[in-house]
C-alpha cells in the first residue's frame, strides 16, 4: 500500500520541480482503510505533464489555482473531479504539500451530483444486475456500500466512508444483512452469497424511494 509520501517521491524523481500541491482524500481521510485500498491523491501542477500510472494511486492532476475555482469551472489533466471530491477536499482532506485549497462549492451542489449519479450511473448498473443470479464478492461489496454514500450525503451533507455508510443504512433499514457486507469490507470471514446481492438491490430500491419521496 503505497503513502503519500512515496508517491511524491516517485513524481519528484520524474517530473522535478512540477508538483506543487498533493492532497489526499478518500478512505486514508475517513478512516476507512482496508485491504487493496487506494491512495485517493490530488496533484496539482505547475505545468501540465503526465503522470506515471503507478499501481495503488488514484489520482487526479490539476493546474495549480485550480482547486480555488469551482469545480465546473475546472477541466483536469488526468482523473476525474466532482463536487464530492472538492467538498472532501475542503472538509477533510489532507494537504501533504502546497496550500491548503479552498475548493468553492455550495451543499446544493454536491447534492444534485449525488442525486444525478444515483440516477446516470447506479440505476443503470442495478438494471443489469437485477438480472444476474450471482455477482463476485468484491463486486457485492461495491453495490451494496456504493449507493448508500450517496443516501446518506443526499439526507445530511456529510460525506462518509462505504463502511460507515452502510453502517447508517443498516440503522436505517435493519431487516437486511448490511453488517455482513461490513464486516467483510473490514477484512471479516463472512461468506457473501445471491441473499446478499438480493439485498444490495433491495437496498438500491428503498434508497431511490427514499431519496425521491
């Protein structure tokens, strides 16, 4: 599991002198690190360049000054940018280089990217699931805890991590076996099967009913 400080270690040694901001967001901000997770990193440049791809790194590259405009005022270099990821940024990011950046958004904005994702991108996906009898573990993992964020950061402003999301939707809806997704996420031996991504689409379900009622 690659730190931020090897990561920038490796950009300096290629790009000398380019990387002038770093921050880091995602599970090593939320506190939810676990096997196989990514360092979440934002570069800023002094001049536009390509990155290496390293392995581990999820990484998003801006021009520097970037990250004091709003973000539909931003085009990147490389990754994507959304006003989650600005919010985040601003919130509980970390800066392991440069300025911390003021990353301008307003809580409406977040709202109505999580509202149109659910809709662009998870309804879309769980039209196809709902039609497969069985799914990987690690792919039972990403439907059941994915959406939930978005419920959440939907009904509250706040972001969270995917296993403090499904904690809250297990609250919310107890009669499903959310815990055992969490658990796993954690590194628990707990066998996920079909009851388990039956559950994930039930879960879909009353988050799109909850979210547009």
């Amino acid at each position: 599991m690659i730190t931020p400080g090897e990561y920038l270690d490796l950009l300096d040694a290629r790009l000398p002198g380019l990387v002038v901001g770093a921050h880091v967001y995602g599970s090593r901000v939320l506190d939810d690190v676990v096997a196989g997770s990514d360092l979440d990193i934002v570069i800023e440049l002094s001049s536009a360049a390509s990155l290496p791809s390293v392995d581990g790194a999820d990484v998003a590259v801006v021009l520097a000054g970037s990250l004091e405009k709003p973000v539909s005022d931003v085009t990147p270099l490389a990754g994507e940018i959304t006003p989650v990821l600005w919010q985040q940024l601003r919130t509980v990011g970390h800066t392991v280089r440069g300025a911390r950046p003021t990353c301008p958004g307003t809580a409406a904005d977040v709202e109505a990217y999580c509202r149109a994702n659910l809709v662009d991108y998870w309804q879309r996906l769980f039209d196809k699931v709902r039609t497969m009898p069985e799914l990987p573990p690690e792919d039972i993992l990403w439907i059941g805890l994915g959406p939930a964020r978005l419920w959440h950061t939907i009904r509250t402003g706040e972001i969270v991590s995917k296993s403090r999301a499904g904690e809250l939707a297990a609250a919310r809806w107890p009669d499903l076996p959310l815990p055992d997704l969490v658990a796993v996420r954690r590194g628990g031996d707990v066998p996920l099967t079909s009851s388990h991504l039956k559950a994930a689409v039930e879960l879909f379900d009353r988050i799109l009913a909850d979210v547009t009622t």
